[in-house]
C-alpha cells in the first residue's frame, strides 16, 4: 500500500488506476414464458389469457476492460445469461452497447466486446503465483451507483462444489463481494487482476465473509477459446480420478504424501488408454503442474482445447510415468 501525506497508509493511488477498467453491466432480458414459443402465439395467448406485454426484465453486474484495445471485457455468465441486451457503463458515465463474443456456462465466465476509445485496462497477473493470505481489493460497479471496493485477503485456493457440474479452481477471499460485484475484478496489491468475483455464500444473497473468484489463469484460457471460436471446445480424454485419502493409500502400498488423484476408470478406445494409462495409477501432474486434488485433473483436462496434447506425470508400481 502507498503512504498518504499525513503517513497513513493508503489503497487509494492503486484503487483510482483500476477502478476506470471496472464497469457497470445492464441486461435486458424477457421472462422465460416470453421465450417459450407457445407463448408468441397470438391465439395461445389469448386462450390462456396471456396478456400481450410483459415489461422486459433489468439485472446488473460488473464487469472488467481487460483489453483496451479491442474492448474486451470480461464478467460472470450468469449476470449476461438470457440477454436481449447488454449495456456497458464505464466510470466516466459513458453507456456502450457491447456484443457478446462468446460464454462458458462451465466455468461461469462470459466475453463481451465494446467498441470505444480511450478505454483503460487493467493488466492480468499470474493467479498461480497466489498465496493463502495474501492481501486482495474486491472491485465491482453495482447497479450503477459508481465503483465499490472491499479489501481482505485470500482464505483459500482450489476451492471446489459450488456447482458439481462445473469446472472451478475458486479463489475463496474475505473481501466482501455482494450480487452486484459478480464479474467484476478481484486485484492485487500490484494493481493485476488474479480474479472474476462470480459467488457468495450468506443467508439471503447477503455476504458473510466468503467470496469467490475465478482465477485469471482460468479465465484466460476461456477468453482465448472465446475470442477464437465463440465458445469453448472441450477435449476428450477419456478417464476418471478420485482423490487419494490416507486409506485409499494404503490401499494402493502409495507412501507418496503430494497432493494426488487416482485413476480408477479408463474409457475403451480413449486417448487416455491408447496413451498407455490404466486403472490405479496415481497423477501427480497435468502439463507440469503439480495438481491438488482429483476436481484438479478434471479442470485442467477441461479447459484444454480440442486437438492440444497433454502431459500426465503419474506413480506405477513406485515407478514415475509420463503419458
């Protein structure tokens, strides 16, 4: 942190270089008997007493510039979803129409594009090189009240089973993040974006000191599919893992004590199978990165794009493989 005039340390010269890259987001949407298309037939409606107009529905979240260039912005998918329109705020009061670039319902992360000038970004750190206690400012533009800023520190990493089906690496922090923070930016003291806020958990929406983010490593990776393809295309490896427990070890005569998964299904005809796994090895690392768990493997399988290689480090009978 800087140190103001009267030497009290200060956010204030880090939050006023980002908060111009963190915008209010506006979404028209109709009502889902709207998009149901019985329900735009005239003599349906009127056999089911349909009145003829519904007042189109207005939500709001942030969301974060992160290519001035181009007018990228990123936010959560959930805040963007079902939208007939899509309106974009920035902090000098400007309102742009963007374009939705692509979405990934999977990882709730979703690309809109602005067409501007003078637009500010704010530069994308290595959400890898976060550690448990680090200090973090939540940043958001809620419901077009102007930028709000929270500050805490990261409680935890790998955070897992909001939603099962998903593919989530969650930074969990302490820094208040309330529904209208969703999609906006998650920073460090270095002014770099290492996280998309997309969740809370309290008792009717209200924040109680867990948050979460999607880590930028994450994000990054869905951004590229999505600038390239409008969506992201998910690879096949053909395997399934659980995490290994202390039990399951030594089940499996493993005296390893790293984080670890354990194969324990291999689909016939797989790439994983014609790689050479099998049942009961134990992965250690996906692309040369040491994984934490077995929700670990499946998110770095799935944000592999289609055609792309990948490198596993496994265990064999006390013997390290690589597939």
């Amino acid at each position: 942190p800087a140190t103001e005039a009267r030497g009290m340390p200060t956010l204030a010269p880090l939050v006023n270089e980002v908060t111009p890259a963190v915008v209010n987001i506006s979404v028209i949407t109709r009502s889902p008997m709207e998009n149901n298309p019985l329900f735009r037939d005239p003599f349906f409606r009127r056999f089911f007493d349909v009145p003829e107009r519904r007042e189109p529905q207005v939500s709001a979240g942030s969301g974060v510039i992160v290519d001035a260039a181009r007018g990228y912005v990123l936010t959560n998918n959930h805040v963007i979803r079902n939208a007939q329109k899509i309106l974009v705020t920035l902090k000098d009061r400007r309102q742009l129409e963007a374009k939705l670039v692509g979405t990934d319902p999977g990882t709730d992360i979703a690309l809109l594009k602005i067409d501007a000038k003078d637009l500010t970004a704010v530069p994308i750190g290595d959400s890898d090189n976060l550690n448990v206690g680090d200090f973090v400012v939540a940043i958001g533009n809620p419901f077009g009240l102007g930028q709000t800023v929270t500050s805490g520190i990261v409680s935890a990493l790998g955070r897992t089973g909001l939603n099962i089906e998903g593919y989530e690496d969650f930074i969990q922090t302490d820094a208040s993040i309330n529904p209208g923070n969703s999609g906006g930016a998650l920073i460090n003291l270095n002014g770099e974006l290492i996280g998309i806020n997309t969740a809370i958990i309290g008792p009717s929406g209200g924040n109680v000191g867990i948050g979460f983010a999607v880590p930028t490593n994450m994000a990054k990776q869905v951004m590229a599919q999505l600038v390239k393809n409008g969506e992201v295309r998910r690879g096949r490896i053909g395997l399934e893992t659980q995490d290994v427990t202390p039990d399951l070890a030594k089940a499996l005569n493993i005296t390893i004590n790293l984080p670890c998964a354990v194969v324990t299904n291999i689909d016939a005809d797989s790439p994983a199978e014609k790689a050479g796994m099998k049942a009961r090895d134990v992965i250690v690392a996906v692309n040369g990165k040491a994984i934490r768990s077995s929700a670990d493997v499946r998110n770095r399988i799935g944000l592999v794009p289609v055609g792309e290689q990948v490198e596993f480090k496994y265990l064999r009978d006390g013997a390290t493989k690589i597939a």
